[in-house]
C-alpha cells in the first residue's frame, strides 16, 4: 500500500497511457532498451544495435520523441538520443529480475545491471504492456496500488466509472495476470500482482510527484 496518496489528474494518466501505447510496440521497446543500455546514441549507432532499417528507426525515434519518452540533443552535426528519466528507463528494471527469474539467469538478478535481453521476451513485454496501456484499466490497476486489495464497489466509487465497466475490465486484468480474486463472504476481492503494469503505474505517479515538486508540467 502506499498510503491516502490521491489518484493522478485524468490529463496527466491519459498521457501516460498514451505514452505506454507507444512503448507497447517490440522495436520501440528495444530502442528504449539499447538508449537504457549504451546512453546517448546516434540513429545510426541504435539502427546498428537494433539491427533495422534505418528510416524506420528514424520513425520510431520520432513517435518516442513525441511522446516524451526520449529526448534530443545535437552535438555538432550529429542529433544523439537519451531515454527521458525514471520513466520509462525504470521499466527495463522489473523486465530485467521477470526474465532472470523465469530463466534462472542470474545476471540479470544483479542490482543496477544493464543488459541486453533477447528479442523474443522484448517482443513478449511489448505485447504484455499492450495489454494494460488502457486508460480504464490504469486506473483499475492505479486504485489497487494505492489502496491494496479492494471490492469492486470500492474500486467504482474510487475510479468514478460504472461497475458493469470495472467488472469487465476487471475480469481481463485477471484473465492476463494482472490482478489476483478472492471470496470475502459475499465480495469479490481484487488485489494487484507483481510485474511490469504494477511498475508502470509507480513509475507514472513517481515522475508525476518529482515533475510537480519542480514546477514543470508532466
């Protein structure tokens, strides 16, 4: 739980889902991942690392640049590319211990390490995140970090949405692995599972808390 801690402004989730949308897409996701890895890059050096063709690098970089997931700066001729903040850099964190405790591998169990994973769990975690990067479902997923485990009516009154919508939403989070459900007498209780959606949503509300406390907009 994280405590009587109020939900994000509609505007700045909306945003926010807007900016997972863009990340729920394999080669976005593992140029994020090589500027997380290797830092500032040129188009040419990520092309390279990525192993695609350029323009279509050059586009990707430029929905990412849109979306205010990663940045550019010009030294001289040449425009390098960084990944903007916490989010989404911190995603890679929880991909790196899901992967290493799938597979055993304990590289990537190590604090702080940065490595490359394989293409086919990248490709599997864009397609998980796309999964979640719905603004109702964020904030299904956003109500249950901040208030740990809940009923539906809770979650209604908390989200402001109708139940009929929730439940629904609700029953796909479950079915996707995303919340867990268990009987208390008459009610159904919800909880949140550990993994990427979870991270997602602390990452959001972190850079929205650290971007306010600095006067600048999200």
């Amino acid at each position: 739980m994280m405590g009587n801690q109020k939900p994000l402004p509609p505007e700045v989730m909306k945003k926010a889902v807007r900016g997972l949308s863009y990340v729920s897409h394999p080669l976005r996701l593992r140029i994020l991942e090589y500027l997380d890895v290797h830092g500032s890059s040129s188009v040419s050096a990520i092309t390279k690392g990525v192993r695609e063709e350029q323009v279509i690098v050059s586009q990707s970089l430029r929905k990412l640049r849109d979306a205010d997931l990663v940045e550019t700066k010009r030294r001289g001729i040449f425009i390098y590319y960084d990944i903007c903040e916490e989010y989404p850099a911190s995603l890679f964190v929880c991909l790196r211990k899901l992967y290493g405790y799938m597979t055993d591998s304990f590289l990537f169990l190590k604090d702080g390490v940065k490595a490359v994973l394989p293409a086919d769990y990248t490709m599997m975690a864009a397609n998980q995140i796309k999964l979640f990067a719905n603004y109702d479902k964020m904030r299904i997923l956003e109500y249950l970090t901040i208030n740990g485990e809940s009923c539906v009516c809770n979650i209604v009154e908390g989200i402001g949405s109708e139940q009929i919508k929730v439940s629904q939403n609700l029953k796909r989070l479950k079915d996707d692995g995303f919340v867990t459900r268990r009987r208390d007498g008459r009610f159904m209780i919800y909880g949140i599972t550990n993994g990427i959606h979870k991270t997602a949503v602390e990452c959001i509300r972190k850079r929205w808390t650290s971007l306010q406390k600095a006067g600048k907009p999200f």
